[in-house]
C-alpha cells in the first residue's frame, strides 16, 4: 500500500523519514544490543535522547535560561487540571477566553478549582472570532488585575481559529498568560518571553501521541503548594528535570526526531513558511469556489493548522470525502461535534499531500461539487 | 550487535517478537498507508486496538464484569494521587503497608489528601519483611473498619520483596484492597475479585513505559467527586472507555501485543511457570554459594520478579558487575537508593537469560568470587 495524505486532527501524520528511523532503531538502538523502549530511564543512553529533546526545545523556541521545559504524561487534558492547581494563588481568581471547545474544557477544569472568569465569550459569533488583541474582530481580551493568570488557547483545532497576536496582559500587569498551544506549538516561532507557560500535547506537531510539553517561567515553578501529590506539581517535574518517575520513553524519543527534522529543514521560521504555504493553497480554494465550499472563520482568525470548511449539503459533504478517499486523502471529515470537512496540515503534511488536496478541491467545483 | 540479556527494573526487557512486530508496522500499519501512531484515535483502526488490549486484559487476568478496566497516562505515580483523590470518602482515612520505597511514595502524596494511617511498617526489619497475610513474617495487616481503602504493593521492585497472599480485609469489612502492581501484574494469576482497585505502570511486564493500567470496581466509580477536574477522575474514563482524551497509542499497541504474546504462550499460569522457573534458578545460586552472595529479603517474601542481593564489599559488586557486562548482561546494578545488585527478570526475559546468570554466578562463585 501506498502512503496516504493524512489529514488527521491527532495523532497526525508525521515525517517519513521520522518514521523511519523509529523503525530502524525499534529492535536494537544504536548497536546497544536492545530497544531503545526496553532501555532504563536512568541509562547514558535514554538521558541523551531526554536532554537533546530538551534542549532542542530551547533552541527552535529559542526559550529564554529562566524557562524550564518539562515532558509529562496525561496530555494537555492532564495540563487543564495541573494549570490551576499549581497557579492559582489567593483569591484563587484565573481568567480564560472562551474562543472554542478546547479553551472551554480548560475553563471547566478550573471553575472545578477557582473562581474562573470567562475573560472573552466567542460563543455570540458561534465561536468563529478571536479578540481582536488575538488577530479577531471580537473584544479585546484582558485579565483582570486580582487574576492569578489568563489562559488562551493559540489554536482551536475543532473550530479552526488561531491567535495571531498574543494578548499580553497590560503594562505594569503581573498576570502571567498561559497558552494551551497543543495544537500549533512548533509551527511557527513565538515569543515565548511573553508567556508565564505554555502547554502541548505532542501528537499535532511535535511526535506520538502520550507526551505533553510543558515550558514553564521558573518563578512561576513556586506557586506549586507543597500540599499538591508529587506527579501535579509542576515544581517537582522541574527540580527533577522531568526525571522525576519513568518518561514515556518511545513518544519522547519520537518528539526528539521530529526537533532533529525541524531544525535540519529550517527551523521554525521555515516551518511556518511551509504552514502558511500549504495552508494558503487549501484557503485559496475555498475563497475562490464559494458556491462550493465555506470557511465558518473569520479570515483574521483561521488556523494554519485546521482549515474547517463546510460543503452546502450533507450529502455533498458525503461525496467530497469518498472523492477524497478515493484519491488516498484521509482524515478530512470534521469533528464529530461540529460536523463538516476539516483538512489538518501540521508540521509533518508535506507541500505534496496540500496541493493534492487543493487540485482535487479544484476538480471537485469544476464538476460542479461532484467527483 | 548481538542482543544483550537486559536485567532492567523498567523500562525493561520486551519479547523480541513483540520488538519484530513493532518495528514492522511501524511505517505501514497492515497495508493502511500510514503507521498507527499517525492514526487518530477515533478511527476503527485504533479502536481494535484499544478494545483487543482491554479484552485481553479481561481474558487473561479473569477480570470479573462488575470491573472497569482503563488505560491512563502519568504513570503508577499519578496513580498515588489517583487512587486517593477518588476514593476518599467521609473522614478521609486510609491505610497503607509500608513495605518499601514504593509503598511509602504512595503513602506520602495520600498522607497530603487525607488522613493515612500505616497499618504495616516494614522499617524495623529495615523493609525485608511483609506481613504475615501476606506471606512474611511481619505483623498481620489489617485496615481499620472507618477506612476508605487498604493499599498494598504487590511487589516493591527496589527491595524485592513480593507478596504471596493477600492481605484481605477482614469478613463483613467493607474496605477496599486497592493493590499497586507495577512490577508484577500479569506475571501471575490473582484473584481480582478480592481487589476494590489494581494499577500498574506498563513497563515492567506488559510493554513500553507511557500507559498504566487500572482495573476498578465498578461500584468504586461511583465515589470520583464531581469537583475533580476531568483527567483525575476515574468516572470520567470510565465512562468513556479511557478515550475521554487522546490515549497514548503507541504504548498501548505494545501492550495488546504483549498480551497476545502472553496468551499464546500459554496465559498466566504458564507465565508464572516461566518465572518461577527464572527466579528460582538465581536464588539457588545465592543459597548456594552464602560466603560469595547474599539476599536481604526474608525468604517467604522474596520476589520473583526482582532478584536483590549484595556481595561482601562494593569492590567485589563491581568485579561482579563487569564481568557480566562482559558476557552480555546489562542492568544488574542495584538502585541507586539501596546499591548492592538487582537481577529484574520479568515476563519478557527469557529462560536462557537467567540461566546465562545462574551460570555466571556459578562461575564467579567458582573462582572465589573472581571473574
């Protein structure tokens, strides 16, 4: 069989030549007489493939010496949890903007521990604005000032909007923002100085799924309450470098690979020329057939990641996706909350498999929304 | 490089077909187009997956079907704080054995959510005892009537000690035996009925670090607070089958295939077989040489999954060490915490592995203690 263009949300298709070596090094690793997965967490070997991965963290993201970078379990879900339970201070106050489904499973875990305030309420516009300090035509966001933190999430992948500016709480304001960035992280370069943490699964951009980053101010590692289990403190995973208890090895050494990949193709300045560009062809089809295909975003907010579109029936919607299959494109059916199509180009898509789909996006309309 | 004996406490050794199938599926996932990893978690591929290694899991270990069985991410450690932040209920009191290293990180993140009670403690033997109910010498353990649950450790992977019996709560008791099997579950048959709740980390006898198992009585799912946010509570994926978020599907891939290896090499009576036959081969070498090695662990309570014992001088450990280096063997060098060696001979090391020690040990011993 072939390989096919994966359009997956997550886990989503990662660079051959990653794939690759996992395969090559899964029986024996590196001439060391046994896998790298069969091999001590406390080992030279397993620690040079934690601390190269750490540090390619650092310098893609170029994360300032006062960050530290943590590798946990439990995926950003887990994160939603460990947010408020290490950051809330005081008043317990947090803010969260409520730009889709990802930011408000994050809200509800906090209104679970704190007082957490709906800082941005998308839901007017049917979730398809951002504030308009986040790139959007919405409010402007902005924390309040007794608020332990403001959390954002950089991109809706269910809904398709990513922020385009980041909605640095004002001058003089000592709310650190926190990101959920699951699902855009190392697509593109950040500031990360501008943030307090910044969280992420890895099963977008980054490697295997079963692996959450986690890139933390270090003052901020002293909020943790000394009252907290040891796996959901953030200080604990930090004073032991996320060493702490057994990694998950394998999706750690996969988010090593695909660093190594990112950095010898460019970097992140190159990689969010290739998102834009393949994001650009899929965009550039559905604006230029609008009696086919429509993107509910507003065009300031869109994902370069998760481009949503819809077709004007469902049995058209139907159509488009078995036409895809048929053409070896995969995973182009939207979530199941929301219905519609979804084409998700992270890192590992390559130009090939977007131009695919924007030539059969092509042929579709020119038959008139047929196959 | 030929393959090495790896004595590993965990990660550890994996049967080298499970390795073989891993690696050959790694780029193409039978005749897809793409590998598993790449795969969503919500398509009919990986949900055979997920199902089969929750259905062998059933099959295997005979779980009753009034239990829940589910697949977390974090580790056994997140399970420390699991286990209590679900099961705590009126006074919050809960008893733990101290048995070692493990049972006590377990009791501290519970002494942190409630009131923990040590209804054993091993110390004064300094951890080579279990209690008498559970195969030792030591005083008998039982749960006091107003506590939530009663927490063991079925096998304390540093010590090595592992029980033979378990330590049920007394007729009419209402408390619940909850078990930390890390480093033994499905390396023997166990009478699941007797338990409220099991955990285990994956990496010591059902595959690759990154997934823990958790098998629950369904009646115990009832106590997860609604206040606790959505990745701690065990209702939440109980409900949903443990796809509430994105599993970590390559470790989960590797357990089903352990398990099918399991299976088809004769289940868990035959996998006890097996490691009976190992461990025993080892202890006879440190019976029968006493003036070269010696176990700490009282005899009753020796585990046979990890194999700890010293020899006169740290000079003499090393001489010892190296030599098997020489021949093969990786992974004997005791923990960190304890020193000494450690010969960690789970379900995927194999009978000529432990005789390739037993026969070293013969050897060293012969020469007085000498490689």
């Amino acid at each position: 069989m072939s390989r096919k263009w994966n359009f997956y949300a997550g886990p989503s298709t990662l660079p051959l030549e990653v794939l690759t070596e996992l395969r090559d090094t899964m029986v024996d690793y590196h001439n060391e007489g046994l896998s790298l997965i069969e091999t001590s967490h406390r080992s030279p070997e397993y620690d040079a493939v934690h601390y190269q991965a750490m540090d390619l963290v650092r310098e893609l993201l170029e994360v300032p010496a006062n960050y530290k970078i943590l590798f946990l379990g439990g995926g950003a879900t887990l994160q939603f949890a460990m947010v408020p339970l290490n950051l809330l201070t005081g008043d317990k106050i947090c803010d969260y903007a409520l730009t889709g489904s990802w930011a408000k499973s994050a809200y509800k875990d906090a209104a679970k521990l704190g007082q957490a305030r709906a800082a941005f309420d998308g839901s007017p516009s049917g979730f398809t604005t951002l504030p308009v300090n986040g790139g959007g035509s919405g409010p402007a966001l902005e924390a309040s000032p007794s608020s332990s933190y403001l959390h954002i999430t950089s991109n809706e992948t269910i809904g398709g909007l990513q922020y385009k500016t980041w909605p640095v709480p004002a001058q003089g304001s000592q709310v650190p923002l926190v990101a959920d960035m699951s699902s855009d992280i190392m697509s593109r370069k950040i500031p990360v100085e501008k943030f307090g943490l910044i969280y992420g699964g890895a099963q977008k951009n980054l490697g295997p799924a079963g692996v959450t980053l986690v890139i933390i101010r270090e003052d901020l590692l002293e909020r943790s309450p000394e009252s907290l289990p040891a796996y959901l403190s953030y200080r604990v995973h930090g004073e032991k470098d996320s060493l702490y208890n057994t990694p998950p090895v394998f999706a750690l050494y996969g988010v090593k690979l695909v660093l190594e990949w990112l950095k010898k193709n460019g970097g992140l300045a190159a990689a969010q020329e290739r998102n834009e560009e393949k994001a650009g062809l899929i965009y550039g089809r559905i604006d230029r057939y609008p009696e086919i295909y429509r993107c509910p975003v507003e065009k300031a907010a869109r994902s370069l990641m998760n481009i949503v579109f819809t077709l004007d029936t469902p049995e058209r919607e139907k159509e488009f996706l078995g036409g895809a299959g048929e053409r070896g494109m995969l995973g182009l059916k939207g979530h199941r909350s929301v219905g519609g199509c979804r084409a998700s180009v992270y890192n590992g898509m390559p130009l090939a498999g977007a131009r695919a789909l924007a030539d059969y996006m092509d042929d579709f309309a020119a038959k008139g929304g047929k196959t």
